[in-house]
C-alpha cells in the first residue's frame, strides 16, 4: 500500500520513525538510482560517523552498540586460564554515542572519479551545534569541487540549510551543478505539495536523469508496514489547524478506501 499523501508523509518525521525510515530510504534511492545509470555509472551507499561525547552526568547512560565490533573474548576463554594485570588504578571510559548518517555517491564506473552527491538531511545536519557546522563545512567543500550536489530536506523542524533568496518552505529540494554555480535549481515544496522527480546530474555526454523520490517512497512505507503504526501519534513538529485537519482527512479515506 503507498503512503496516501501526496508528497512527503508527516508522520515519517517523528523521533521513533524517522532514523528507520531515512535508513530504508536512502538504499532504495540507490537501487532506483543504479537502475537509471549503469552501466556507466556506479552508485554507492556510503555513510557520515558523527561522534557525541556526552556530558559528565549522562555518560552512563548512553552509547548505541555497534553488532559490526566483536566483543574481545574472555582471557580465560582465549588462554585457557587467567591473567592478572597490574596498574597503581583501575578507571573507567567514557560512553560515547554513534551516530551514522547514510548518503549516496555517484561515481564514474572507469576511474572511479566523483560524479554527484546525493544528500537526504537528517535532524543531526540541522539541528544548532557541532554536527551541523560539520555537516555545513563539507557542504562548502562540495560546492567549491567538481561535482554536482543534490540536497533533499523532508523534514520541517529545525533551521534550513542556507540558501540566498529562498522563501518559506516545508521541504526544500536543491541540485547545485557544477556549470551553474553560484546559482542552484530550487524546490521550496509545502505540505500539500506533491514530491517532484528530481533531475540528478550526471556528466557530459549523459545529462542527468530523473530519479522519482515519490515512488521509492512508496516502496519503502509499503515494505515497512508504516501504516500499522505511524498514525497513532500525531506527527512533529505539530502541524496547523488546516494542515492538522486536511492530514486526518487523507488518513481516514486510507482507511476506509
């Protein structure tokens, strides 16, 4: 079943989808993306580390286990007997919190040069602090480079990523070619707004080709049963009366359709 809205789904942006959606989502735009661009191009899922060291009073209680780190084997199971290690103290590390960010590259197939970026923001990249000046500096890197950048905004809270001249928005949709820089194709995008395809570059002689987001959002909502769950709470940040009124009126003709 596809999402029933338009465009982007609210409900998708709360705190316990979002992560799960964005980590589905940014696979399957690469498999839609390969399918458009081979055999001369390679598309490849590739992922941002952010690391936050929490305060003194919550390191404790923090930190996500990586499943890819083995857990070091007991002494006792590795020697066959047990060791003593002796030092003036024994003190403790800090928990610290992962956080991965997953984004796409697309890739020249025979010297493996930088094609285009493709980035699906996350609350990490605009939310006030470190990750998002960390987020802004390899944004500046990419568009003093030589490769096109796609930036994907579907999410409403939180600041927009700058942008000269651009008006109001829920969603935005930018792609920086390389020989149009300064200026960037712009889609400032509402609600109600249906998700357009957006053209991804490519290099000459292959123009660009247009990936259908809304699609492959469907795709996903549907593969993740999002309709068994996401509608019981309301979505955030909250919508307007309007807004809150029309989205409840999309929902029940889902359900009584």
């Amino acid at each position: 079943m596809p999402s029933p809205f338009p465009g982007m789904n609210p409900y998708l942006e709360q705190s316990d989808v979002w992560q799960d959606f964005h980590d589905r989502f940014v696979p399957s735009l690469a498999d839609a993306l390969t399918a458009l661009v081979r055999p001369n191009f390679i598309v490849k899922v590739e992922q941002h580390l952010f690391i936050h060291e929490p305060a003194d009073e919550q390191r404790l209680l923090v930190g996500h286990g990586d499943v890819s780190i083995a857990r070091p084997k007991n002494v006792a199971e590795s020697n066959g007997g047990t060791a003593t290690i002796s030092s003036p103290m024994m003190a403790l590390l800090p928990s610290v919190d992962f956080e991965k960010h997953l984004f796409l590259e697309v890739l020249d197939r025979k010297n493996r040069e930088l094609i285009t970026v493709l980035e699906i923001l996350s609350p990490t990249n605009k939310k006030p602090g470190p990750d998002r000046e960390q987020y802004l500096a390899k944004r500046a890197n990419l568009l003093r480079s030589s490769a096109h950048f796609v930036e994907v905004d579907l999410l409403r809270g939180w600041q927009r990523m700058p942008i000269e001249n651009a008006r109001e928005c829920d969603y935005a949709i930018m792609v920086s070619r390389v020989e149009d820089r300064p200026d960037v194709n712009y889609w400032p995008l509402q609600l109600r707004d249906p998700l357009p395809p957006i053209p991804i570059p490519l290099r000459s002689p292959y123009g660009y080709v247009m990936l259908d987001m809304l699609m492959v959002l469907h795709g996903v909502y549907d593969r993740a049963g999002y309709q068994d769950y996401i509608y019981q709470e309301t979505p955030y940040p909250p919508l307007s009366v309007e807004d809150a009124a029309w989205a409840t009126s999309v929902i029940s003709h889902e359900k009584n359709s």
